[in-house]
C-alpha cells in the first residue's frame, strides 16, 4: 500500500467470520437449534437497536457494563433519547415476553442466535459477540433452572465438548446475605456490583464487623464443593437474623436436588456469579479448561420490573467464540465437495452450454462453479470443460473422460462419486 | 533537540497560566489576553512551539497527540477520561489556579433535591450539561432509570427547573451556587488546573529540562472570593403539557447587542436582557411569552424537544441542528436579517488549492492518509466532505477559535465569516462559501395544532416583522 493509502482495516475490535469461522459458527448454531427445537423451544430475533432506557429502566445492568454500552442518537433523537446496539439479549427478550403476553401461551419457551455489543479496551477481542440462548418465561423455578441446565448440557455434549465443568452459585443468597450487613443501599449496590464483576472482597470486608457473619461469608463465598451437603452445612450456622439466607440457601438446595437426581456432575462455587444484576436465583457457569462457554439463572424480578405479570423466570447463553475454539478437530469443518469446476470459452454458444449444463448438475446435487480464469482451485473434485458440442471431464488425478450431452455428463459424474 | 508541542489555554486559566510559564523560563513571546496570534514559540526553547485553544480542545489535542503537553481545568480531562478512559493522557502536575468543581444541581426551588429521591422517580429525569460523558456517568452510577443528557455549549443553569431536573455544571464553590439558587446533589469532580501530557510522548520524548521547571515552580492561587449571598428565588411552576405560554429561548453572548436592538426596532420591550450581568429571564413585552437566555448553537435542539417553542438563533445553528436531525420538527419562521454571515470553507494560504474541486487532486498529490476538517458546525462539516466526496475525512469538532486549528491541527476549516477579515488575517483562503446565515426565529412546528400557542406564534412573527421594516 501506498503511503498516501489508508488502509481500509476493519474496525478495532471487530472480527471478520471467514469460511472455515462460518462452517464451526453454523455447526455450532445447527446444534443448538436442532436441541432447542426438540426440546419444544421456539426461535425468536430481537432488534439490534434498542432504546437505551430498556437497559437501565430495570436497574439491572451493573454501571460498570452500561459504561460499555454502545449508545447513540439517532437520526430522529433530538428528544435526547439514545439508541443502543443491543448489550445483552435476556432484557429485550424478556420485552418480547411482556408485549407478547396476551398472545402467548404460559410457560414461554424461546430461544435465539444472536451478537450482543460491548466495548472491550483492548480492542484484542471481539466487541460483538454472538450467543447461542435460551429463556423460559413461566415455569416454576428449580425444574425451570435444571431444564436449562440440562439443555445446555445436552447441546455441549453433541458439540463433542467431553470435559465440561458446571459451577453453581445463588445470587439470591449473595443478596440476602448483603442485606444483612449494616451498610446503606447505595454500598449494598456496589457490592453487589463488585461481586458481579467476580470480586468479593468488600462483601467479606464488610461482614468482618460480626465475627459470626464474617465466619459464614468466608465460608461460603471461599470454598468449593463438590456436594449439597456443603451448603446444609453452611445453612446450620445461619444466625437467627439470617432466615432470609436461609430460605434462599433452601431454594439453591432443591434445585442441586433436582440436578442430582439427573446425573449432573457440579461444582458450588459462590463466586462464580457474574454478571448481570437481574439475576435473583441460581446461578451456573459452564467451562472448559478455563474457558467460560455460556452462562444463565433464575431472573424472577425482571419481567415485574418491565411491567409483567409477576412470573418466574431463567435462561442461559453459550458464547459461540470460544465455543468454536474448543471444538475438537473436524467438528465444524467445510464437508467435501461434490463440486465441479467448469470452464468454457467465452462465446455465446459455450457460455450458454456451461450455464444450462452448471443448472442441471446442481439440480442433480452437485455444487457446480463456473469458472472465469484458467487457474482452478485444488478444492474441485473435478474439471469440466464445455464446449458447444463435446463435454470433457477431467478427475483430481488428471483423467478425462468425454461425453457429448448433458444427461451423459450427470451419468458419468454419477457413477463416479458412488464409485 | 526534539520538537515540542504546547497546547494553551484561552480565556480564565491564560494570565496564571503564562505566570506558571514564565516563571518555569517557558515563556511564549505573544501568549496574552487579546492575542490574534495562535502559533507561538517559547522565548528560550526555540524547538517548542505553542498553540493556543479553547481550554475544552486542550486535553483532545493532547489525547490525540497533536501536542505533547498542554494546560487546561481537571474538569476537561475528567469530561475526556470518563468517556475514553484509555485516552493517553497523563496528568503531570496540578495547580493551585483554576480551582473548582463538578456538581449535579437542582433548583433550589425543586424539591426535592436529594439523589436518591431522583434515583427512585419513576419519570424521565432531564440532564442539561456542557460535560455530557461525566453527566451521562453520573446518571449511570446513580442508577437513574430513565434519564436523557442534552449536551449544551453553556449556560446550563438556565434549564432548571423547568426545562431540567438535574444540571451538571462546574463552579468554583457551593457558595457560587447557592448564590445562583442551586443546591448540590452530588460533587463528581473536582480540582484547579493541570499540566497533562500525551501518553506516548510522555514515555518516548526528552521533556525533562521543560517539566523540570514546570514542576517545580509554584503555582499561583486563585484570589479569596467573597462568599455571595444565597438566592431564594420566587417559585416557580413547573412546565405542564397544557402551558398556554409560548415559551422562547433568546441567545446569551455577543448575539444579546443584535436581538435587543433588533427587539427594540421592532417595539418589543424587554427588561434585564441585551445588558451586562443581565437576567436569564427577562421580561418580554409580548403578552403570553415566557423567556429565557441560553446559547443560540443549543436552541434549535431545546425548541425540537419542546423544552422551548420558539427562538431567535442563527440559521447555521438551524443548518446544523437539521444536517443532523433530517426529520426534526423545527423550521425557520422569520428571518430576522441581522447578523449576516457567511459559511465559508478556508484552507492555508501556502495551499495551492482554489477550489473545493482542486482539495482532491492536493489530497492525492500530498499522499494524505485524510483530510481534517475542523469546524464548531460539525455536521454541516461532515455534509460538505461527504457531498464533495472528500473520503476519506475526519471531522475535528472544536469549541471556537477554529481559524488557528491550520495548518498543523486541519487541513480545511468550516467557519463563519462577516467581512473575511479574520480568515485573511490568519493567512485562510476561502475555497467556497456554503451557505449564508443571520438571525432567525425558528418555531417547533408541532405547537402550530395548539390553537393558542399558535396564535401566539402568528403574532410574534407579525410583531417581529416590524423589526425588519423599521
């Protein structure tokens, strides 16, 4: 490039899906559609643009993720309301779920395949990312939340993701455990925030006022456990001002029942909640070799907080980047080509010849590219020539074979790719 | 030695600020208040050289590495930071000049003027601020629900309350505003003036001997005020969507001396505008009409968004204001005719450029990357590159004094011009005048199905239109 040039690069942050990214990404997409559909789920595609205040009229994305919103005017917005590239899709579905209530049958099954925008500083990964999710709206809760846990798992297991880790956690006790502690709102906000964002020192900072409190909350929040019997454990040291932890720990423990009784294996680890705020139940994380591959939990409060009926409600979303990472070689992959290469002179009568022999090869099942240099890929299983009277049809190892009607040249492709 | 490059600041933080400079023996021979002079170069560094700026562009040039050191309010570089927060700045040294801060305010009126009764309302809280990124942050630490930020170029207190519930201003202390009727919500920011670098020169350029000299020298102070009174303004009733008064924004700055004697031709009486230390709400002589004084580049976005009817502005404000909102409900009722200017597009006189046409060939011959075109009318700038198919461009934004953005800073400005002199002065050559513009009194055309606002309109233009032929 010259210097005068400017390079026509994307966009910092962003990333271009080649071929063999778009065989993985639909690979993984086909699955995952294949599993919701049985599982008696149903597509739905939300707007990209969004008005910003759907994200901040529930409270319940952190500050620290609203601050990473792409947000605009728009072309209309002299009122001051700004647009949003979507940031996250459980809100507006959870809007599809409200303006669609009347309509819809209870529980709502939905899944989507989708990108959500954020802004990521470094500009080293991608600030779209695309999100395999899933929400029902209605259902009761633990076999809501195992359902989903299920389906995802099931979706990972046909991806050929072998060594998955599920770590479970309860927002719903972080947040009762919060309100416990003496501090004002405005700091049970932000330690909330802090443990979203995977950080729990301030919770346990703020509960070393009571030795007992500060015993409970390291107790919980640092050890990892294989087993409920972990959090019957924790449940036993609940003081008498901790009922509400109590009963959210009751909940956390139906629910592992549940998950047990379906074979899953799990891990609780309280500090794996992350995310967004709108969370209020269980919570679990699905990763391999240390790579999140997707996330979800119960958000009862959201759909009231839209102006809903009170519902409960949960979902999840595996991230389909470092899904496609993980794939084990040859998943995802282009599959080989039945394909033919035609070449032909360029005149009207060969032209003409090769555009009625390409429609009838293609009917027939083959992918047939007409050529418009002499160069042909190695990709091609074979090499047609046209001519306006004669077919020549030459294989990978150079051998050639003529016809001189079009249903002779199906004939012998035929034979060949059974053969 | 290396080249160094020293973005100063205009206005309020200049004479402490060539103290500071003088006294480090950084002095820049021109540096004053009054200067037409831009460019400058330091007296006893010749490799640096200076520019001066609206304090606001200061910590954007630096950011941007246009220049390697600058001065400006922390307030701007917390505006910057809050908004790219990985904006290569980095804070050398803060002085004791320039002091003040960054409140939330209410009206003093409005009650109640707590946050968290902000935070827990269920309506739409309006945010008026010339600092939108820290207006918008704090909206968003506050968890506000719903709210919209309107960016003004300033006199932001003169929304609350009616046309605000929150204005997001810089003051030198709470005393200054309470004396202006306004109670603190919140500080976000705080701070006097600061010497900031750019991050890269600040880890790949010698800069010792300068910083040595500015880092050491004290600061000068800002002179003990005394504390003002608090205003206890009468109340005030708040906006309704059936207010029969036609509610009209006049312009603040030197646009005053025009209207009022554009007023006063047209036998329109007002009281406490169009002189010094006058009134954000004077008194108009036209019955049914409410006023208040803000900046003209504000009021074709407020009359759009009803927090206006009607105002007298200057139609490159309009020009603008609809480059950018094609669909917005605001048009030109009446051209008033005074404040005749052009909108031009200059380029360096050592440019060998005469036409808008020969910029492309210069482009190419040059082997520009891009063509920078600053201007204060950032979306008439943007239309004019595109419609000449200029691309690739980009816009500068700048807050005025745009002329001495060339050559170092843009390769074409878009500005306005009465006579060309100033244009002239900086050695510009005006390549093509894009539009003409005077004062106007524009009108959001949706009030025109309210019967009485729209008698009131009709007679407002009626007595305007006697301005024109007295």
């Amino acid at each position: 490039m010259s210097k005068g040039q400017q390079s026509s690069g994307k966009c910092r942050g962003t990333r271009d899906m080649l071929p063999a990214d778009m065989a993985r990404f639909r690979h993984i997409e086909d699955i995952f559609r294949e599993r919701c559909t049985k599982w008696g789920y149903e597509e739905v595609r939300t707007p990209t643009l969004e008005y910003m205040h759907l994200f901040t009229s529930t409270g319940t994305l952190t500050p620290a993720m609203l601050g990473k919103v792409y947000s605009f005017l728009d072309w209309d917005g002299w009122s001051g309301e700004r647009v949003v590239l979507r940031p996250d899709c459980t809100i507006p579905v959870a809007r599809v779920c409200v303006e669609t209530a009347q309509a819809k049958p209870s529980p709502l099954k939905l899944f989507y395949v989708t990108n959500v925008f954020a802004f990521e500083e470094t500009g080293l990964e991608s600030r779209e990312k695309w999100q395999c999710g899933a929400e029902l709206v209605g259902a009761s809760g633990p076999v809501a939340d195992a359902e989903l846990v299920k389906l995802a798992s099931e979706t990972l297991r046909l991806l050929g993701l072998q060594r998955v880790d599920l770590k479970l956690s309860h927002i719903g006790v972080l947040r009762a455990l919060v309100e416990t502690l003496s501090v004002d709102e405005e700091q049970k906000h932000q330690m909330l925030d802090r443990i979203l964002e995977g950080n729990i020192k301030p919770l346990l900072e703020a509960a070393s006022e009571s030795a007992a409190t500060e015993k409970f909350a390291s107790l919980l929040m640092e050890l990892k456990s294989e087993s409920k019997g972990f959090l019957e454990n924790v449940r036993a040291m609940c003081g008498p001002h901790m009922g509400a932890v109590q009963s959210q720990l009751d909940d956390f423990i139906k629910f592992i029942e549940l998950l047990e009784a379906l074979y899953c294996t799990y891990q609780v680890d309280m500090s794996s909640a992350r995310g967004f705020e709108y969370y209020t139940g269980p919570t679990f994380q699905f990763a391999s070799g240390g790579t999140l591959l997707g996330s979800g939990g119960r958000y009862d409060a959201l759909i009231p907080l839209m102006g809903g009926e009170k519902v409960t409600a949960s979902g999840f979303a595996l991230y389909v980047e470092p899904l496609s990472n993980c794939l084990k070689n040859g998943a995802g992959t282009i599959p080989p080509w039945k394909g033919v290469s035609i070449t032909t002179e360029p005149n009207p009568a060969s032209v003409k010849a090769a555009f009625e022999v390409a429609s009838t090869l293609r009917e027939a099942g083959f992918i047939a590219d007409i050529q418009f240099s002499d160069e042909t890929s190695e990709k091609w299983n074979w090499r047609l020539s046209v001519g306006t009277s004669k077919f020549t049809l030459i294989d990978q190892q150079g051998k050639a074979n003529t016809a001189t009607s079009v249903p002779e040249v199906l004939k012998l492709l035929e034979s060949k790719w059974n053969g | 030695m290396e080249r160094l490059k020293f973005a100063l600041p205009k206005g309020r933080l200049l004479k402490p600020t060539r103290s500071v400079l003088e006294s480090a023996g950084l002095g820049f021979d021109g540096y004053a208040e009054g200067s037409r002079h831009y460019c400058l170069v330091s007296s006893c560094f010749p490799h640096v050289t200076g520019k001066i700026f609206q304090e606001k562009d200061v910590p954007i040039q630096v950011a941007i590495g246009n220049y390697d050191l600058g001065v400006c309010g922390r307030q701007w570089v917390e505006e910057f930071l809050v908004r790219y927060p990985l904006g290569g700045l980095v804070r050398v040294r803060d002085f004791e000049y320039g002091r003040g801060s960054i409140f939330a305010a209410a009206d003093a009126r409005s009650s109640p003027g707590e946050t968290s009764a902000i935070r827990h309302d269920n309506g739409v809280v309006r945010i008026v601020s010339e600092y939108p990124n820290l207006a918008e942050s704090f909206a968003l630490a506050l968890r506000l629900r719903r709210f919209k930020v309107f960016p003004v170029w300033g006199a932001a207190e003169a929304y609350l309350p009616e046309n605000s519930d929150v204005a997001v201003i810089w003051r030198e202390s709470e005393d200054e505003l309470a004396a202006q009727g306004l109670r603190p919500l919140r500080t976000l920011a705080g701070g006097g003036a600061c010497l900031i670098a750019n991050a890269s020169s600040w880890a790949r350029k010698d800069m010792g001997k300068l910083l040595e000299g500015l880092c050491r020298v004290p600061s000068p102070r800002d002179e003990a005020k005394t504390p003002g009174g608090t205003v206890s303004p009468e109340p005030v009733a708040l906006r309704s969507e059936n207010d029969k008064d036609l509610w009209m924004a006049l312009p603040d700055g030197h646009q005053q001396s025009h209207v009022a004697s554009f007023l006063a031709r047209a036998g329109i009486a007002t009281e406490e505008y169009g002189i010094k230390l006058g009134n954000n709400r004077p008194h108009i002589g036209v019955p049914g009409v409410k006023v208040k004084v803000v900046r003209p580049q504000d009021m074709p976005q407020q009359v759009a968004n009803r927090n206006f009817d009607v105002a007298i502005t200057g139609r490159d404000w309009l020009t603008d204001h609809l480059y950018r909102f094609p669909s917005s409900p605001v048009q030109e009722a009446l051209d008033l005719g005074f404040g005749k200017v052009r909108i031009v597009a200059a380029i360096s006189g050592e440019t060998p450029v005469q036409t808008v046409a020969e910029v492309r060939e210069w482009m190419r011959g040059e082997q520009r990357p891009y063509l920078r075109v600053a201007s204060e009318y950032v979306n008439i700038a943007d239309n004019f590159a595109r419609e000449h198919h200029l691309s690739p461009y980009k816009i500068v934004p700048t807050w005025g004094a745009t002329e001495a953005f060339i050559p170092e800073d843009a390769d074409i400005v878009i500005e306005n011009t009465e006579t060309g002199r100033t244009l002239a002065e900086h050695n510009l050559r005006i390549i093509d005048t894009l539009a003409t513009s005077s004062g106007c009194l524009i009108v959001n055309r949706n009030i025109m199905s309210s019967p009485d606002l729209k008698d009131k309109v009709l007679f407002l233009v009626q007595s305007l239109a006697k301005g024109l032929s007295a």
